[in-house]
C-alpha cells in the first residue's frame, strides 16, 4: 500500500455527483413538454380548406399547460436547492426564464387578438357595411 502525498481534490463546487446528468434529463423533458404544447397548438389552428373561417383557437388553456410545467420547474428546482444540486437549479432557472417569456409573450398575443377582434366602445367607423363600397352600402346610414 503506497500512500500519496497529493492533496485529495477540492469537490465542494462541483454539487452533487451525477446532477448534470439530471439537469441534462429535465431539460430535455420540458422542452419536449414546450414543443408538445406547440405542436397540439399548431394542429388545432392549421386549417387546410380556406373557404371556412378561421378557427378560434384561444392560448388559454395552452399557456395554463405551459405555466404548470413552470410550476414543476419551480419546485424541482428549489428541491435541488436543498439537496445542493447546484446544475439542475441552474438548468431550472434558464427553464423557468424561457418559459415565463412564452407565457407572458402568449398572453400578451392573446390580450392583443382580443382587442383586435372586439373595437373599443367608443368605436365610431362603419359598421355592419355589406361589401365595403360607398356609405350607401352601410347598415347603420339605413339605405
């Protein structure tokens, strides 16, 4: 048995052995959640026959699935915390950011679709015009 004279190896920043692997996993896991929210989005708004209307498809329920893997995130994360797994904190707080500027730029899509879809009360333009030609076409002159 020969003993070395090299000091053991400081592994006190390293966190605990194994973490970046999780990191790596959970990681992975919520951005195939992300693309998974996406993609049912996406099927549910493409439309292939144009001569229907378009789909009203609201972000609500969408950006709910979204803030619920936030809320996974969160908690994971501040477990990690605990347990002194220092890169999947790290891995969650990149997560958490990204998915908290879908959800706020989601909802703010959403807030600006239904201004767009609703004129303001004091909305004084033509309404209930039947092509879009003169005045005389317009329901509200009464010709």
């Amino acid at each position: 048995m020969t003993t070395s004279t090299e000091p053991a190896p400081d592994r006190t920043d390293v966190g605990r052995p194994g973490s970046g692997c999780a990191a790596f996993g959970l990681v992975l896991l919520e951005l195939l959640a992300l693309c998974g929210v996406a993609l049912v989005w996406l099927g549910e708004s493409f439309r292939l026959d144009t001569s229907r209307d378009e789909p009203d498809v609201r972000l609500d329920g969408y950006l709910g699935a979204l803030a619920l893997v936030f809320l996974v995130a969160l908690v994971v994360a501040l477990v990690a915390g605990w347990r002194g797994a220092r890169a999947v904190v790290w891995s969650q707080l990149v997560m958490m950011t990204l998915l908290l500027a879908v959800i706020v730029a989601g909802g703010a899509a959403q807030r600006h679709e239904d201004e767009r879809d609703h004129p303001a009360p004091g909305f004084t333009g033509m309404v209930g015009c039947r092509s879009g030609g003169g005045d005389s076409e317009c329901a509200h002159t009464g010709r």
